[in-house]
C-alpha cells in the first residue's frame, strides 16, 4: 500500500508534466467536465435545498401548517384560511402546544425617502420561539406584544435594516411608519435567518406584532391564503387526530355565522411544514436532476472516448514502465494520476462557475424554487461533487487501463514502429456512439415534452391588449371622506391628459389572480368560487376586451347608486347557461342580491405559476374604495406629470404603485420563461457534448481506418463511394442509439407516470423534431473526419501522415 | 570457483496457435546462465530469439518447461509476482531504446525504483540514479529529455536503467540495431566492460561481430539452441 502510494505521489508530478504536453486533450477533458460539474452541482444544490437540507428550526420535523380546506358543492380547495378559525386552532391548548399566528401585511415604509414598498408579515410572539429566531439587534416580540395586546412593534430583517435604514447601530427603540401605522422597532434578525416560506418564495422583510383586535366573531367574509399559522402538536397527537378535532370545531364555527353558503364546510389540513415549503417544487427540482444526470452521462461517455483514446497513446509508455517492472495496480495508478489531475481542475472550475451561475440566477431560483434565499454553495453539494468526480476519475482510469492488454504489452516494444499500436476496439467505438445518441435521443426528448407546453404557455394570447397599459394606484395619505369624487376628479384629469387614449377604475388588473368570490344562480344555488374582477363602465374598451354579446356596465356616477349588473366570460357563460343566451338572466355574488347579466366577454388567459388557466370569470361594477386606475396611453407618461394631477386635486395624494401591464405580463411568464432557458441551455449543452463526443468516436475511427482508406483510393475508389461506405457503417450504431433511445424515453414515460402524478406531454413533434436531428449530428460527424482523409493526396493515407 | 546459477531453463516450449496452426517458435530450450556470464544468442530471423528472451524477462510464459530465476520456480506466478521478480532481478535494454520522451533522464532512470516492493528515500533514488549515469558516462545529460540526446546516449540511457535495480541479469535484445556503427560499437563496449565489471548479461544478436564480444555464444535455429560455444569451447 504505501509502495502505491509513493508510486501515486510521484505520478502526479509525472502526470502534471505530461498533460502539460497535452494541452488540447487536458482543455476538452477539464472544459466538458468542468460545465457539466458547475450544471450538476447547481441543481444537486437545489435539489439539497429543496429537498433534503433539514430546516433550520429546532425540532423542525414536528412543525405543522395550519391549514384549512374548503368545500363547496363536494369540490375541496385547500391554502385558503380564515382568520377567526385560526384564532380558535391559535387559542386551542388540547391538540395544540404552542402557534404562531400570522397574516400577510405589506405596505410603504412612509419615514424612508421613496416611501419602498416592503413585504410584511404580522406575526404573533410564537413566530420568533418556535423558530428559535436569531436576532442581530435588540429582541424579538415578548409574550406581552401578542395577538389582542395592541402593541405596533416591529422586528425588521437583516436585509432591510441594511437597505432602508443605513445600517443605523441606534435603530432600537426608533419608530417607523409602515402603511398608516406607527411602529417602534425593537429589533433587526440575523442575517443568516431563513423565515419559512409559508407563503410563497419572497422573504419576509418585516414583522410587525398584530394591532387590531382578533376574535373568532368578525372577520369572516375574508378567507385569503394570506393567512395561516405555524404550530407544534401536543406529544402523542398526530395531525390527523388534530384535524379531524380541529377541523369539526372550526367548521362549527364557520356554520354557525350568518349568511354562511349552502353546500359549503371547511376543515383543517394540517401539513408539515416542509412539505407545506417544497410545495410542487420537488417535480421541477427532480427533472432538472435528471436531466443534468443524463448530461453527465452524455460527458462521461466523451471523456470515455478521450481516455481510451489516451490510453491507446499510452500504450508504448505503459509497456516500458511494465517491462520494467510496474504492476497491473501501478499503471492503474499512474492512469488514475492523470485522470484525477484533470478532473479534480474540471470540479474546482466546475465549482467557481456554478457559484457564479448561482449568483447570476439568484433571483430567478429564488422564484422558481422555496428555500433559495442566503443562495450559496452548501458544502454537502461540495462533497458530494467531489465525491461524483472522484469516482469518475476512478471509473475513467479503470475503463482505460482495461482496454490495455497487459500481458501484450511487450507486443509494442520489440522493434521500432512496428505494428500501430493500441486501439479502441470496434465494439466499444460503436457502443459508445450508441450510448451517446441513445442518451441524446432521450434528452431531446424529455426537453421537447417539457418545452411543448411551455412555448404553448408562452405563445398563447393573453385576451386583451397590454400594450401601453399603466395601472396606477394612488396613496390618499389620511383622505377617507369623497373618495368616489376624488376618483372621478382623478380619471378626468388623467383622461386630459395628451399622452393618455382612456382610462378606467379598476380594483385591480386582470393580471392580479386570486380575487375569488361566490356565485350563485337566481334561487341561490351555489354555482361555485369564480375569479372576479371589479372595473368601471370604460374597462373593457381601454384594455380592448371583447364583449361578446350584451354592452359594458351602465355609468357609475354615483357610489350610492351602482348598477346591479354583472358581465360573465364565456366560458362560466357556457357552464352556466349552455346554449342559452345568457344576456339578461339572473346571477348573484351574494345571496338574495340579484344581478343581471349585461355582457359576456371574452375568455382571458392569465399564466401563473402551475395552474391552468382560469377561464370563468365574473365582473362587477366597482364602486371604489381604493383610488386606482388602468391607463391607455398614446405616448410615454412622465411619473411626475401623474403626481402633479394628483397633487392639484389634493396635495395629500401620492403614487402608491405604478407599473405597465406589459411588466406584468412578463412577471407572469417568468417561470414559464425559465423553465424554458433552463431546458434548452441544457439541451444545448448536452448536444453540444453529444455531438462533440459522436464527432471524437467516430474521427477515431476513421483515423484507424486511413491506410485501408488509402489503399482504396489508391486503387480509383471514388470518394462518394468511399463517404457512403463510412458513413454506411458509422450510422449502424447511431441508428441502434436512437432506437435504444426511443424505447428508454418510452419506457421512462410509462414508470413516470406510474409513479409520479406528473404529465409530460410528449407528442409527434417530439418525435419529429427528435430523430432528424439527431441523425443529421451523427452524418455530419460521420461526413467531416471522411472528408479530411479523402480530399488529400492519397500517399498521404498510405503513409499514415 | 563454483559459479552460482541466476537462471535455469530446463525443457522450455512455445507454441503459437493461428489460424487452428501450431507454431512451435521453442521446441526443449535448455540453458543455464550464471553469475558473471556474458551470453549471446543469435540465430536468422524467425527462429524464437526474441520469444526466447521474453519469456527470460517474464513477459510471456512459456508452454511447457520449467523456468528458474533466482531460486524462484516462476511456472505458477501471479501477473504481479511477475512484475516484482522483474523489478528485482532483471534489466531489459531494447532494440529500440524504449525511454519514456515526458521524462527527464533522470526520472527514466529511476522509473524501476519507483516499482520497488519497498520503496526508497529520494536520497537513496538521487545516489543510484547518479552512481548508474555514472557507469554510463552520462552524469551531465541528468536533466535532459530522451529526444534530445542522440541515439548512442538514449542506449546508455537505456542500459543506466536497466542497472539501476542491481539486477540478476541483464536482457539485451538487439542493443545496436538502431545505432550508426559508432555509436554501435560504443555501446557494445560499454556492455562488456559491465560485464567484467561483474554484470550478468544475455544478449540476442544477429550481429556475428557483435555476438562474438560473448563469452558465450548459442545459436538458435527453428526454435532450438543448435549449438553452444563457451570462449571458443564447446559445453
């Protein structure tokens, strides 16, 4: 052992010298493995993350989500709470040992100059115990600044504390304006606190203690997934237990309200809290694996290929140093020397560059995946690339060192140049073809199945016109009497102006999903939770909406008197009314209420994150509490010509948020969009590899095959006979690789979604697009190799030059 | 003075099977070589010179015979036994040089040391190194790359290596056959002046002028030893 050691020692200086010689062999060795590493540990990274990194909260394991289902006319949803029925599970002390209760609240911070828009979240003390919060200034709430104790404290995060307030070392004890509300900072968190992304991947920027009052008696006309609850079981109580007590309690109280829907129940669904943060996310990590693996095997075939072509040029080294006296193991050794040089440079390069990848993709990871924020290399990705490139240098040395014959060895010795040395036996040339085409064809095929419904996703219309559309909401400072006028003062003075074509009073853009309500039909029959939308008579017309059938709402010209109209898309027209025509019949957004059906408008295909679209839609005049509007401009409109209309209607006013629909439309594709770069970046790059690899094999091949090449064209073969011949024999293998590929992509569909509740859906184009390609690969690096032996002089051929 | 034997053929048979042909390129090879000899085996092409020196270095096994070297029967040894009595005991010198052009003189030289079953200190590899570029007059070349020296200098080089182990015997196959007949006769002169030095050495040659700087010459023919002359006497 310690011989082989010293033997490997001296090895590594002598491999170091000679890849030193070998700079193009070194360069494709370390450029291929180094990409593919930096790609594998990028996602073994998230994969970790994601998956498998335990949470970073004491007994993390025993933390449950508290949330609840909904179900109305037998179809459950889940994610939507209520915030009085997580007041009681908050208030329980039979199933539950301790909870935190907490509700999304973003808003301006007012003192800060740009009053920035953070994301907040109210929480109760529990939040900070139970995760055993780390703080960096001052302290985390105290049992006295809990729900119902009308404290406004806030904790601000390492992040905020940096941006907003300057680092400021005296910021304990100050006060800061969130929204309307005063709140004293008593704290700043650690920056290396992760808080649970309970809500969604955007990191909490600020908690603030609950001001207003909480009972299990008001509050239920709101059930928002902005609301939930992070707690831990009583020992010895499983969450089924809790669910089925918690869940009859809860809906008893939600029965027992006034006004409650018919055929409606809710109940508790407690989840784990790691799995409540991987989401779906697990299915997206799990096929960036899998396709990173098969890139990986793509790249270890092409070293493969490398290595035995340097072990055949080896071979003459190999057999002095057998002569000599080297063991079987002190060749292993000193091929194991070279191939451990070379990719521990490839994992150390492979490394920096997916560090840098990281960084670069920062915030688009943080998007698609939970768990990205403080985004780094965690070391066990580190080890555990390490650990994959290790065994592939072993794997390399061991494959290369086999092809040599070791007890033929002597055969390279005796004489000088004869015979021509090692060579890469046919059959592995041609399995190595195989496997490359056969891993190719497998890639492009999953890729196509994953793209086709993204580039659907992506090229379908969205079923209005954003282009040069602004929403605007305006901050009315303390103004809470005659918002109605204000908003009519503000959309004529916009409509003014030159740069602008329309506007109208929206609550929100159709691009905001989640604003869901009840329908029910004219004898109060609930026709299910229909996305709905709250416009002006002008909506439609400025965001070029189609109205199918009927008109736009009546004017609103006064918030005392809003038309009792409502206008449905065509699709909830078509499960509602069928072939009938739907203008004119009654629905209602709540009972007892009635609204007639003035138009349907076309169906609107808004992208969001995994869900199909949703297509039935209701609207409803917009009477107007909030001071916000959808702009249809001619020209570009300057930020401070809006704030000058504002402030002449009323110098309180201020821009809350303004943004094009156009950017939000984008926001909407993001993960579309990704997933799409991050599919076809791998595709590319694994076809680049295959394809390199394919190229390497099969110019090998040819490059043994010169001196029978030459001797054809010696004897007037013609070069297209010649081509044909080669390329005839090269494409066997590659038809054989695509074949085996087509029956992997099949059968690995079949176990898929056997297993998985996945849908990958693979079509003829797949095909179609699949298999020319890579047959034109494979004949290019057939044609190339053929065509430099048979465009020079033939002697060339028959002299081996 | 009882000579001590350093190798014993007895019997010693190879054949080749091509085609479904039996080759016979050995047919009851006996020889003895011992301690200070200086052998030459010559024959025409074809007739198993250098099958008989491969299976004398263990780089093939014969078919039937026995086979000692050193005291050690080695019909029944692993790949690996082989290589170690290699290391050990014998030292090859090639028709064609066979140094390795990514290393240094020094570093081709110390090449069968670094095999050792028990390693040495990089001190103790610097003295053998030198004390061997010594015996060949090339103390000065230590540094440089094969393909820099001439041919006669990378036979030197060669034979530096095939001493540096203190081996039992040295195999010499065709030592001028790339060399100009200078350089030819300088290396020749060099392997008999090792030779009186104390060095065992068995040489295959069809050089008859060469051949005859043995003190023992044997003449191969078809795979037999035909006849086996010792300072001009027959044994």
């Amino acid at each position: 052992m310690s011989s082989l050691r010293h033997v490997f020692g001296q090895e590594l200086r002598l491999s170091f010298a000679s890849l030193m010689r070998l700079p193009s062999f070194s360069f494709t060795v370390i450029a291929t493995l180094a990409v593919t590493l930096a790609a594998l540990a990028v996602v073994l990274n998230i994969n970790y993350l994601v998956l498998t990194k335990p949470l970073p909260y004491p007994d993390a394991e025993t933390l449950v989500v508290t949330d609840q289902s909904e179900t109305i006319n037998g179809d459950t949803q889940y994610g939507f709470q209520l915030l009085p029925t997580q007041f009681h599970i908050y208030s329980d002390t039979t199933y539950i040992e301790e909870m935190a209760l907490m509700s999304i609240s973003d808003g301006k911070l007012r003192d800060i100059e740009g009053t920035p828009f953070i994301d907040g979240l109210r929480v109760s003390p529990e939040y900070f115990s139970l995760l055993n919060t780390p703080m960096l200034l001052g302290r985390y709430f105290n049992k006295n600044e809990g729900v119902n104790d009308q404290q406004s404290v806030a904790v601000l995060s390492a992040k905020t504390w940096q941006e907003h307030f300057k680092s400021e070392p005296a910021i304990i004890g100050q006060f800061t304006r969130i929204g309307n509300q005063q709140y004293k900072i008593i704290g700043v968190a650690a920056p290396s606190f992760s808080d649970p992304e309970v809500f969604g991947h955007t990191a909490t920027e600020v908690w603030m203690s609950f001001s207003q009052e909480i009972s299990t008696t008001q509050d239920w006309d709101s059930i928002t997934g902005g609301i939930n609850g992070i707690a831990r079981l009583k020992a010895g109580i499983a969450i089924k237990q809790a669910n089925m007590a918690l869940g009859e309690q809860i809906n008893d109280l939600y029965q027992s309200q006034e006004g409650v829907a018919p055929d409606t129940s809710i109940g508790a669904r407690f989840v784990p809290l790691k799995t409540k943060i991987i989401d779906d996310s697990d299915t997206m990590a799990l096929m960036l694996l899998a396709g990173v693996i098969t890139l990986l095997f793509i790249a270890v075939t092409n070293i493969t290929n490398l290595f035995f072509s340097r072990a055949a040029e080896k071979q003459r080294v190999m057999a002095i140093q057998a002569a000599v006296g080297a063991q079987p193991k002190h060749l292993f050794a000193s091929m194991f020397a070279e191939a451990f040089l070379l990719i521990s440079a490839a994992w150390v390069i492979g490394l920096v560059l997916s560090g840098w990848i990281m960084l670069w993709l920062e915030n688009d990871l943080q998007y698609m995946f939970p768990r990205m924020q403080n985004l780094q290399l965690d070391a066990v990705t580190v080890v555990a690339s390490g650990i994959v490139s290790l065994l592939i240098a072993l794997v390399m040395a061991k494959l290369a060192v086999k092809q040599v014959n070791y007890s033929k060895l002597i055969d390279d010795l005796h004489g000088s140049g004869k015979g021509t040395g090692a060579q890469i036996s046919a059959f592995t040339r041609n399995l190595l073809v195989a496997t490359q085409v056969s891993l190719a064809t497998v890639l492009i095929l999953g890729a196509i199945a994953v793209l086709s419904p993204v580039f659907d996703r992506l090229a379908k219309p969205v079923g209005f016109n954003s282009d040069l559309v602004t929403y605007l909401r305006v901050d009315s400072g303390a103004v809470e009497e005659g918002v109605f006028e204000y908003a009519q003062q503000i959309k004529q003075k916009l409509a003014n102006l030159p740069e602008v074509q329309g506007v109208a009073r929206a609550l929100s853009t159709p691009l905001a999903m989640g604003w869901k309500n009840y329908l029910y039909d004219s004898n109060n029959k609930m026709l299910g939770i229909v996305s709905t939308g709250m416009y002006d008579q002008d909506f439609f017309s400025v965001l070029e909406h189609p109205i199918l059938a009927g008109r736009s709402f009546s004017d609103i010209t006064n918030s005392d008197a809003i038309p009792q109209e409502i206008i449905i898309s065509e699709s909830l027209a078509k499960r509602v009314f069928g072939n009938k025509p739907a203008i004119g019949q009654i629905l209602q957004a709540a009972q007892n209420e009635p609204l007639t059906v003035v138009g349907v408008v076309g169906d609107i295909r808004v992208p969001d994150i995994g869900y199909d679209y949703e297509l039935e839609r209701y609207y409803l005049p917009y009477p107007g509490d909030q001071l916000s509007f959808t702009i249809k401009l001619n020209a570009p409109l300057a930020r401070a010509k809006i704030l000058n209309v504002l402030t002449t209607i009323n110098p309180n006013f201020s821009i809350s948020r303004i943004y094009d629909l156009d950017w939000a439309l984008e926001r909407r594709l993001r993960e579309a969009k990704l997933v799409a770069i991050l599919t076809v970046s791998l595709v590319l790059l694994a076809l680049t590899l295959a394809a390199a690899g394919i190229y390497g094999v099969l110019s090998y091949a040819v490059q043994m095959r010169r001196y029978e090449l030459g001797i054809h064209l010696a004897l007037g073969a013609h070069t297209h006979s010649l081509i044909s011949m080669v390329v005839k024999q090269s494409m066997m293998p590659v038809c054989i690789g695509i074949l085996s590929g087509l029956v992997i992509a099949v059968m690995a569909h079949l176990i898929g979604s056997q297993l998985w509740v996945y849908e990958l859906r693979a079509n003829m184009l797949s095909f179609a697009f699949a298999l020319p390609l890579m047959g034109v690969i494979a004949i290019i690096a057939c044609y190339w190799p053929v065509k430099k032996v048979i465009t020079a002089d033939p002697i060339k051929a028959l002299r081996n030059e | 003075m009882t000579k001590l034997s350093k190798i014993k053929l007895t019997n010693i048979t190879k054949k080749f099977l091509t085609n479904e042909m039996e080759t016979h390129a050995l047919q009851g090879v006996n020889l003895e070589i011992f301690d200070g000899d200086y052998i030459s085996i010559s024959g025409p092409s074809g007739c198993g010179k250098s099958t008989l020196l491969t299976i004398l270095g263990l780089l093939d096994t014969p078919t039937s015979g026995e086979y000692i070297i050193a005291g050690n029967n080695v019909s029944a040894l692993t790949v690996n036994e082989r290589a170690t009595l290699r290391n050990e005991h014998i030292g090859f010198v090639f028709q064609s040089f066979n140094l390795i052009d990514e290393l240094s003189v020094f570093d081709n030289i110390a090449l069968p040391l670094r095999y050792r079953q028990q390693p040495l200190s990089s001190k103790e590899i610097q003295s053998r190194v030198i004390s061997c570029l010594e015996k060949v007059q090339m103390s000065h070349r230590a540094q440089h790359k094969p393909n820099q020296l001439s041919g006669g200098q990378q036979q030197r080089i060669a034979i530096a290596r095939a001493l540096v182990n203190d081996p039992a015997i040295l195999l010499v196959d065709e030592p001028t056959g790339n060399l100009d007949s200078k350089n030819g006769d300088a290396v020749m002169q060099m392997l008999s002046e090792l030779n009186r030095a104390g060095t065992t050495i068995c040489m295959v040659t069809h050089d008859p002028r060469y051949a005859d700087m043995a003190t023992t010459k044997l003449h191969l023919l078809d795979g037999t030893m035909a006849e086996e002359f010792s300072m001009g006497l027959a044994v």
